[in-house]
C-alpha cells in the first residue's frame, strides 16, 4: 500500500448487502454482486481509497464481459490506480496528475497482456468539498442534490451515449437500443482518451454515485435520483441494489431488464 491511510477493494464480489468503507471527509458505500444466472466471477470491481480526513478516490471499474480476463482487468485497472496515488501528497493538480497517470498505467498494463483484454474505468476523487470526476468509458458517474438536481452526468463513452447527449434518442430507447454496449473508449486500447470533468464543489447533503451496467441497465435515470437523492445512504444504495435484481430476475414489458454484474459506490459528505 502507498502513502495513504487505507484502500479498501471490492474484487470478483457477491455481497448481500452493502458494505461501509473509510472515504475521508465523508462516509462512503459499495455493493457488487455478480450476474444472477451465470456462471464465472463477478467481472465488475471497486476501490475506496482515504488519502487523509480530507480527501478520498472512489473507483469502479467494469470488465469486459466476451473478452478474455475481464475481472483480471478490472482488477488491474484499480491496482494501478492504488499505485498512481500511492506517492502523492499533494491536493490541486497533484491529484490530478495522479489521476492522469493511474489511467494511462491501468491502459499500458492491459494493452501489454497483448489478448485483447478491456474494461472500464471511472474515478472521483474528492478534496474536502470538491469533486473531480474523469473516466474511460460508460460506467455512469452522477451526481445530485438532495431535490433531485443532477449537478453531474458525464457523457458515457458510446454510440448510444453520444445519441442521448445530442438529444437524437431519450433515455427509454437507449436502454432498448441494439448496440447499447458497444463502447467506443476503454482501458485496453491503442487509442484509449482520458475524460476529465471539471471542479465540482459537493454540497452537504449531495450524493455521489459511480455505477456498473447492471444498474443503469435495469433502472430508469430518474428512478436512480428519486432513490439515492435523500435518506441513509446505505439503505438507498440497499433500495438500489433490490430494484435491480427484481428488474433483472423478473421480466416484464414495461421495465427495463438485463442480467448483468451489479456494482455501485455511492459518497456523500460527513
């Protein structure tokens, strides 16, 4: 481990329930469970890391499934991460170029294996009240306020996600759409691009949410807001993690429904 207080991984998981972990100067919760029905390890993975009291990195990260060593890159994604922020002391842009650096080893480690291995990246670091979000990819990264105010939706990396952003396709057809999961920027790739969002500052009663395929892919938008914007945090994340499993297990025609691995970091400030 570097020169931090703690980083808490979440590999290969199949929780029932939620789990804390230390996040500086606020209180952090992940869930991750892997697909129901299918056989292998949970491919997604997640990474809590406390800098100090007033800083922390929250990470997911969402293997490729259909290509070889999915967990195995979402693993090593973090691992480079972890180390990237092992040596630095510093706030302002010596975050950042941590940050820029974790991404560019995780996408240098993979690209070596030489398999055609990928995966996901998504990252938040916070420095007492201010966010800096950057990601790889379409593992969604939100942020809201206590009445539902979206204050940050970084555009997933896809297709799809550019449609819905130009307003060519809303929300209900996307997650219908055929070529949903077909990510147009990933860890693993020749011309992998690093998107990294602007300062954000964090309200008291803000939400941070990072999540995998399996939630965003099994409830609506607006559905996610209305349960994470207010109450315990660990409860809604709980609420979340139910809905999902429900939507995926069982089907209907009017709701969303695709089995997959479910992940999610959610963070607010203490």
């Amino acid at each position: 481990m570097g020169d931090f207080k703690s980083a808490t991984y979440f590999l290969r998981s199949d929780m029932e329930a939620p789990g804390p972990a230390t996040a500086g100067p606020g209180q952090a919760c992940v869930f991750s469970s892997a697909c129901p029905g299918r056989e292998g390890p949970n491919e997604d993975a997640a990474l809590v890391i406390e800098l100090d009291e007033h800083r922390c990195v929250l990470a997911l990260a969402d293997g490729f499934g259909g290509h070889p060593s999915g967990a195995k890159a979402a693993e090593t994604a973090l691992l480079s991460i972890e180390a990237a922020f092992g040596g630095q002391a510093d706030g302002g842009e010596g975050l950042v170029a941590a940050i820029v650096a974790g991404f560019e080893e995780a996408n240098r480690a993979v690209r070596e294996w030489g398999i055609g291995a990928a995966t996901t990246l998504s990252l938040v670091a916070v420095d007492g009240n201010r966010a800096r979000s950057c990601h790889v990819g379409d593992s969604a990264i939100l942020v809201t306020g206590q009445r539902g105010r979206v204050k940050l939706r970084p555009i997933a990396h896809s297709p799809v996600g550019y449609a819905v952003e130009s307003g060519f396709m809303d929300e209900r057809e996307a997650m219908n759409h055929e070529e949903r999961h077909i990510v147009s920027n990933m860890i693993g790739s020749e011309d992998m691009h690093i998107e990294l969002g602007p300062v954000l500052k964090l309200a008291p009663r803000d939400t941070l949410l990072i999540g995998s395929d399996g939630l965003w892919d099994n409830v609506m938008f607006d559905e996610v807001i209305d349960t994470i914007r207010q109450g315990p945090l660990t409860s809604r994340v709980r609420d979340l993690a139910r809905l999902s499993h429900t939507r995926m297990n069982s089907p209907r025609e009017s709701e969303p429904s695709k089995p997959d691995d479910l992940t999610m970091v959610a963070f607010r400030l203490r």
